[in-house]
C-alpha cells in the first residue's frame, strides 16, 4: 500500500487502538481466568481481532451484530464500554447483563449487540429473524451474524442462509475460520476448502477474505453491508484468521492438536503489524496507543474489582421462561 493520506492515516489510528483494546482486554481477561478470578469459560479471539475491528468499522451506529461464544471484540468494537464490560465477566452488579450473562452471553442492546451465543450456530437462525423484522419494519439496518468454521458444518446454518436469500434479508454472515474447532482441524470436519464456496448453494456471494488485514475485512464487509442495505439479499464473508491462545479453560497455545510452527507462522502475519505497516505509523505513535490502552484497561479493572457482587434478591430478575 503506498503512503496513506492524513485521512486515512487517522482511520488506521483508529483501528489500531480497536485493535489493540481487544488484545490487551483479552490478555488481561485470560490471565485473570487463570487465576480463577473470572469463574465460568472465556474465549479468547487474540489474534483474530481484524476481523471485528474491519467489520465493525462498515457499519453504522443503528446496524446490529449477533455474536459467537468468542464474542469479546465484537462487543467492543460496538462501543460497548469497557468499565461494563471488564464488570460483566467479573460477574459484578454493574457489569452490562448485571454480572447474570458473563463471557459467553454479554449483550448491550443499546449499542446493537444483541448478545453472544453460547451454543454453536445458535446465532445464525436469530440472525435471519432479526433480517426479517428489519424488512418487514423498514428500517434500513443491517444485521450481521458472526460465526465459526465449525458452526458452518451444522443445520443452522444451510437453514439461515438458505431463508436468508430466498426472502433477501439484510443480513451478512461472517466465518471467522480460525482453521479448528476447538481441537479438530477443518481438514477433518470440512468437505470444502473455502466455506464461502458454499454460498452458491444459497444463490449469494460467497467472499474469502484475508482475515489477519483489517482494511481487506472492511472493505469485504462494506461491499456486504451496503448490498443488504439496497435491499440485495445476504453475503457470505469467510475471514481466515487465527487463534493465538488456547480454545478455553487451560488449552494450551500449542499441542497436542497444532504445533508451535504453525503458530510462529501466523504470528508472523499478527494483524497488529500489518495495520502499522499499512497505516505507516511511527514508534512514537505506536508506543502512545498502547500506553492509553493499557491504561484504560488497568481503569476497567480496578472499577470492576471495586464494584458489589450481585444482591440475591435479584437473581430471578431480568430472566425469561
């Protein structure tokens, strides 16, 4: 990419510090799991932090998101705020689901995060009902539906995909292919190479996408978004990417499932770098970021240590049967 104009230089700006957040929540939040002071799972997506930053950054403030169980950046890059967020899987009072949802199930609606999905796939069908509510009020909004390489293997998703296109809904489907399901590779669990072959089955744009570049994932996403917006029908975007941490719950970084070569290898390709070098920015810029960043976070815990647990009396609150 030749030299960036001031304008887009300030956009990379942006989505460095997007970025950055994500890692640096992530990394404080698995640490913190370690040491058994956040109870339950957490999934990680370190590494995988282009793809929500990009996506995120083709959509408008109205548009909404359904998230997978590694969902922390797809919250984030909704503008969820961070103090909340860190408060949640702390499982505090003035966490965003009240400390009830956690990890897996963290919801801002305010923002168009309808929430993270604990069970694989489960976003998809919730996705398209969401399409048709937008067709059906008119409202001109996008939903987009995050997803992993593995979710692409089960019912939902042939049947999101397939009332999607059939009533042209306002949706678009991401895969984060990040190459495993947990610990199975999508050597062994796939038929296909590229998933976003199987959009043709669908009568939609099936995309493959450079999931580690930002700026590949925006404009991939914009073209998406702006497709569904004209009233066009959905698209599929499969985002190679890749984790840097385990699956969850001490999973190694490496072995016995993936070798530290293959890691070294992607890391090597680490989103962070790339977006530096696209976005031309100096060390000083660099350091600046990452200092606010680590600062932000380091408010975020302390507010969420500091704040009450959960009062009993409202444990049945805000829950439906």
């Amino acid at each position: 990419m030749g030299k960036t104009t001031e304008t887009s230089k300030e956009k990379f700006r942006e989505w460095y510090r997007k970025l950055m957040t994500i890692r640096r929540f992530e990394e404080k939040v698995d640490e913190f799991f370690r040491q058994g002071k956040i109870t339950g799972a957490v999934h990680t997506s370190v590494g995988q932090e282009a793809v929500a930053v990009g996506v995120s950054a083709a959509l408008e403030e109205r548009d909404l998101v359904v998230a997978t169980h590694r969902g922390h950046g797809h919250c984030l890059m909704r503008g969820a705020d961070l103090k909340a967020m860190m408060a949640e899987l702390f499982g505090r009072a003035t966490g965003l689901c009240k400390g009830k949802g956690g990890s897996m199930h963290i919801v801002d609606v305010k923002r168009g995060m309808l929430g993270a999905m604990g069970i694989v796939g489960a976003g998809m069908p919730i996705a398209a009902g969401v399409g048709l509510a937008i067709k059906m009020q008119k409202t001109g909004q996008v939903c987009v539906c995050f997803f992993g390489d593995n979710a692409s293997n089960g019912g939902p998703f042939h049947e999101a995909h397939n009332v999607s296109s059939l009533w042209k809904l306002p949706v678009v489907f991401v895969c984060e292919n990040n190459l495993y399901g947990i610990s199975v590779s999508v050597k062994k669990s796939t038929s296909v190479e590229d998933i976003a072959v199987r959009a043709k089955g669908y009568n939609m744009p099936g995309v493959v996408v450079d999931g580690m570049d930002v700026l590949a994932v925006y404009r991939a996403a914009k073209e998406a978004v702006e497709r569904a917006r004209r009233g066009e029908g959905p698209s599929l975007l499969e985002c190679k990417t890749y984790r840097f941490l385990g699956h969850s719950r001490g999973d190694p970084p490496y072995g016995p499932y993936r070798t530290k070569e293959e890691l070294d290898s992607w890391k090597k390709r680490d989103p962070r770098l790339l977006l530096i070098k696209q976005g031309e920015l100096s060390p000083e810029e660099v350091e600046r970021i990452d200092k606010e960043v680590a600062e932000a976070i380091e408010e975020a815990i302390r507010y969420a240590e500091a704040s009450p647990q959960p009062d009993i009396k409202v444990a049945l609150e805000d829950v439906y049967v």
